[in-house]
C-alpha cells in the first residue's frame, strides 16, 4: 500500500500518520484512494462496472436483504471503488463535528456491518483509537478490507445478533437500511450494551435513513444516553417529516470510480444522517446550522436547530463584528450559537 509519498507501507499500529499543520492528523482521503487503486490494479473496469450497476440499484431499493448484497469479491472490489471514499468521507465529516461534542477519550473502536472498514478509517482519522476492531458477516469484505488497511486493525466474522464486544466506542456505519426493524433494534441494543462511553450511528441523508437513526436515537435516550451530536439537545427532534435531517460531505472521485460509476463530474456529495450519542461528558453544540449557510452582502443567514428543541432562522450581520466573521466561515453542519449574534 502506497504512503502518501507514494513509497510502500509495512505494517505497523499507525503507520507514519501524514501529519498535517498544527500536528493534527490529516483526513485520510488521499491514503484510501491510493490504497484502493493498488487493490484494483488488473481488475477488469467492464467486471467492476457490471457490479457497481446492480450494487447501486439494489441500495437504491432499500428493504431488508435476506442474503448477504456483497455476494463475491467482485462485489467487494466494487463496492470498495464506489463507496468507500464516500463512506470514509461521511463519517469523517460526521466525527468530526461530534468529536468536539464530547470531552472524554476514545481509545477503542467496534465496527458494526463494517464491510471493507471505511468507517474504521475515520475513525482512525479523527479519534486516533489505539485499537480498531471491524466485524461484518462477509468474509471477502473482511479479507479487502483487512489489506487496505493503513493501521493495525482487528477483522472478524460477526452476525446481527450474536455478542457485541465491548469497546469505548461501537458505531455503524450505513448498515441499518439493510437490516429487518428486529435486525435494527438488535444492532442498536447490542452497541448500547457493549459501547463503554459513545455510540455512532450512521445512514444515508435520506427521509428514510433520518427515520433510522431517529429510532437508534430513542433507543439511546430510552437507555439514559445523552445525544452529543449533530443535536444540542436529547430532547424530541424538531425536523419533522417532510423535513429531514441531514448533513453532506464532499468527495473526490478517483479516476477509477469514473470509469465504473459512469459518472463526469470530479466530485459529488455524500449526504448522511447520524447521531453520536454518549454515557456522559456530553457537550452539545448551542445551535447547529441545518442548510448551507446563505451568505449575502453585509449579512449571513443561517437554519438552526437550538438546545430549546426548536429550529429557527438567524440573521448574523455585520454589526456583530467577531460572530459575523465566524459566521462567514460556517458550513452546513457547522456548530453555532454565540447569543450576541442573533437578532
Ligand atoms: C452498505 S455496507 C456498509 C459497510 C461499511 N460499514 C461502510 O460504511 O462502508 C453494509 C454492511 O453491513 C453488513 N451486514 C449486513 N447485514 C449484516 C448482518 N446481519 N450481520 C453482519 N453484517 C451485516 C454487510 O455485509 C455490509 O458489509
């Protein structure tokens, strides 16, 4: 597997992270689609192209699988091109904006349905775990999974229902659509039951996939959970249908998910729906911006979700200087909520 300087990488826990400014780590994007080219390296565009049709169809249809989707290593290959930079990039953008709602430590990871780990590596991404234990019932994404992989990273047969084991953080990662309302109630039990400080749903930004991680999020809160994030408050949501909560994450498209997807543009976005929600040390944001921000002459305006359980519409201008400022650099998504800035 290439480094970002492109030489090989051996194995190590965390193999030379690319540290970025600040001595932050830097999102992996860049790692995962070297990795995933060298893994598709000779595999035939026509194949990969043929499977990522009928995966993307059967996603698109949604409802309960009574067989595994990802059915060969094709399939696998496939899915590994076309959704795991966008996975990887969803969670990513999702962590990230929970990781400062939350001021305990995460030091280990469970990857529910984790496939070919893409939620792994954003959690590594982000959290900088000391261990990562992805678990899926498909021995063929494990196996991908386990050689792209740029950190040291535990793969392992697991079934819906069988014993969760238990680590700082249990998270899934756009599983629950595939999944029967018994599967899904068991997913989210067995996380609440093994997580020791912090659960992580994550689905598709759809009106559907919002009304999972709705359900997840009752579960939570019905357990004693406080929501950390995207929501500043545990309380009902007030996104209501035919409203949906949701949040994007933009993503690059390599040349071979061109070539298999079919698609022109370089980039698209990945929308998701998730919740992070956590036993305690729970800092939720003030208010949480809901659309893109609106960004006009002399004056910002922002769709918010506030910690009374309400959304609302704020006016940030320029009057307010410093907010002002900060509210120029906002993105959907973005944390808000600085009371001297509304109207
Ligand atoms: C859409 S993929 C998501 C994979 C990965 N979490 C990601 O974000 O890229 C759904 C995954 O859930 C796994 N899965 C579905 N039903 C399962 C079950 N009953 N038990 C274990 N894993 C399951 C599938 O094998 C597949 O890897």
């Amino acid at each position: 597997m290439r480094d970002p300087d492109g030489g090989r990488r051996a194995s190590a826990r965390v193999l030379a992270w690319p540290l970025g400014t600040l001595g932050r780590v830097k999102p992996l994007a860049a790692t995962l689609r070297a990795a995933l080219e060298d893994e598709l390296a000779g595999r035939s565009r026509t194949e990969l192209a043929a499977a990522t049709a009928r995966l993307s169809q059967r996603y698109r249809r949604g409802g309960a699988a009574s067989a595994p989707i990802l059915a060969s290593d094709t399939d696998v290959a496939a899915y590994a091109a076309y959704r795991m930079p966008a996975t990887y990039a969803a969670c990513e953008r999702a962590l990230s904006l929970a990781a400062p709602c939350y001021e305990g430590g995460i030091d280990s990871v469970v990857d529910l349905g984790g496939g070919t780990g893409a939620g792994a590596w954003a959690a590594m991404s982000v959290l900088e775990p000391g261990s990562v234990q992805v678990l899926d019932q498909v021995d063929a994404a494990l196996r991908c999974g386990k050689r792209l992989a740029p950190f040291e990273a535990s793969f392992a047969r697991w079934a819906v229902g069988a014993p969760v084991p238990a680590a700082d953080l249990v998270m899934a990662s756009f599983v629950l659509s595939e999944l029967s309302e018994a599967q899904r109630d068991s997913l989210v039990a067995g996380a609440i039951a093994a997580a020791r400080r912090a659960v992580f749903i994550i689905e598709p930004g759809t009106p559907d996939g919002h009304q999972r991680v709705l359900a997840a999020r009752a579960a939570l809160v019905q357990a004693g959970w406080t929501v950390a994030a995207p929501c500043p408050q545990s309380g009902n949501c007030p996104v209501q249908q035919p409203d949906w909560c949701h949040f994007a994450a933009r993503v690059e498209r390599s040349s071979v998910h061109r070539q298999i997807k079919r698609g022109d543009l370089s980039y698209e976005d990945e929308k998701f729906s998730f919740v992070f929600a956590v036993r305690d040390g729970a800092l939720p944001a003030a208010e949480r911006v809901l659309r893109h921000p609106g960004k006009r002459k002399g004056f910002v305006e922002l769709t918010v979700c506030d910690n009374a359980g309400e959304t609302g519409r704020r006016v940030v201008t320029k009057k307010v200087g410093a907010a002002y400022k900060q509210a120029r650099d906002l993105r959907w998504g973005d944390p808000w909520g600085d009371p001297a800035a509304r109207d």
